[in-house]
C-alpha cells in the first residue's frame, strides 16, 4: 500500500511564505517523478510543479520565480517553497507520485489527501 502524506498548509498573509512536504511510504520500488497540484473552489485541479528523478523540474508560469521544488530521493520526499504569495494561490493542494510499487506491477500515479492553502490578508 503506497501513501502520500503532505503537510505545511495553512493561512498566510498576501506576500507572505509557505513550505509544503509531501512523503511516500509504503511498497515503493521506485519513483519516477513528483509533484504538486492545486484545485481552486470551482476550477479543475492544475499542475503546479513537477521534478522527476533526475531532477527535471517544470512549473506552472502562475509560479514561476515565485515557487521551489525539490526532493529527496532518500527520504522519498518531495517540497514546494511558496514565496511571495498571492490570494489567487489559495487552494487545495495535492502531491502527485508517478511510481512503480513493485517490481512486477505497472508504474502509476498516486496522489496525497490534500492540504489547504488560504493567502489572505
């Protein structure tokens, strides 16, 4: 059983600063990539960043400049340094997986609970 635990939301001011952690457990043989969605109230969920194991990073250009992934392949972790936020930030946001769980099963995605993000004054 795989499971993404996040944490680190909660309510800031306009401007202010955030770090979300995201760590897999379970059967895990490996991880390919991680990332970081957001679902605003009324809108589809949204791709916010992305590292693969390589360190290959993408971001949404709502963030860029502003938003830091990074992992660490050792702890099977995953982070979002959020500076500088915005009110239209605020949202739900989920971390992603693309793993394979055990050798002999398909790679997959996996996603986390969600953690609430509100930026406001």
């Amino acid at each position: 059983q795989v499971q993404l635990v996040e944490s680190g939301g909660g309510l800031v001011h306009p401007g202010g600063s955030l770090r979300l952690s995201c760590a897999a457990s379970g059967n895990i043989f490996s991880i390919y990539a991680m990332g970081w969605y957001r679902q605003a109230p009324g809108k589809q969920r949204e791709l916010v960043a992305t590292i693969t194991s390589y360190g290959s990073i993408n971001y949404a250009d709502s963030v860029k400049g502003r938003f830091t992934i990074s992992r660490d392949n050792a702890k099977n972790t995953v982070y979002l340094q959020m500076n500088s936020l915005k009110p239209e930030d605020t949202a739900v946001y989920y971390c992603n997986a693309d793993l394979q769980p055990e050798r002999w099963k398909r790679r997959d995605g996996y996603w986390g609970q969600g953690t609430q993000v509100t930026v406001s004054s």
